[in-house]
C-alpha cells in the first residue's frame, strides 16, 4: 500500500468546498499584540498556518451571530474567505486525505480491525 497522499491546495477566493467537508485550511491573519513584550499600539506577527476545519454555507455562532460560506474550526471559531470582513481569512483550502493505506475518509464498526492493521503493515514510499 501507499502512504504518500498529495494535496491540490484550491484558492478559496476562486472555489469552496461542499457543504459539510472536513477540510484542511490554509489561514492568515496577525496575532494580537503581546503586552508584555510589545508596546500597546504595536501589532502582534503575521501568521499563515494550516488548521484542521469544516465548511459550511450557514452557520450560527454562540452569539447569535450567522455565517453563510464559512470555515468552522473544532473551537466553533469561524474564518471567512480571505477578502471577505473578518481578522483572520481562509487563503486555500484542501480536502483531507484518505485514511493510511485506503481510499476512503473514514472505517466504521468491524471494519476497522481489518484496515487498521493493513495501515500499520505498510511504509511510506520515498
């Protein structure tokens, strides 16, 4: 079996994802300032990293507040698609890869005494 998986990085400006994928988002944005260690009127760093999140076209926050064509992470902290308002935006996107050695997302029930072991027999290629 093979290990290796390849992502196809999709720009979120051009293209979302379908309603309800998991999904691999590439986010940028600046993290708050330190005051500790910087002065209060300077910005914190730029950031751009990949999180683990899902898409949604609507999407109600702990506030009240409704999100339509959002990323939703595990904390219910929702990100825009870059360029649209918000602090931090969704540059790419990419569907997650399959399980180690399958073709699918995700092994249920008896299933999984099968596939993971299969896994856990395989090697990366180089």
């Amino acid at each position: 079996m093979n290990l290796n998986t390849v992502v196809a990085w999709v720009d979120a400006r051009e293209r979302l994802p379908r309603r309800g994928m998991p999904v691999a988002a590439a986010i940028t944005g600046r993290y708050p300032a330190d005051s500790a260690t910087e002065s209060a009127t300077a910005l914190g760093e730029e950031f751009w990293l990949v999180k683990p999140m899902y898409f949604t076209t609507q999407h109600w926050s702990e506030d009240g507040t409704e999100h339509s064509d959002c990323f939703v992470d595990s904390d219910g902290v929702v990100r825009l698609p870059y360029g649209r308002a918000g602090d931090e935006g969704v540059t790419h996107w990419a569907y997650l890869p399959t399980l180690p050695g399958g073709t699918t997302h995700g092994v249920l029930g008896k299933d999984v005494h099968t596939a993971l072991p299969n896994a856990w027999g395989t090697r990366p290629t180089a």
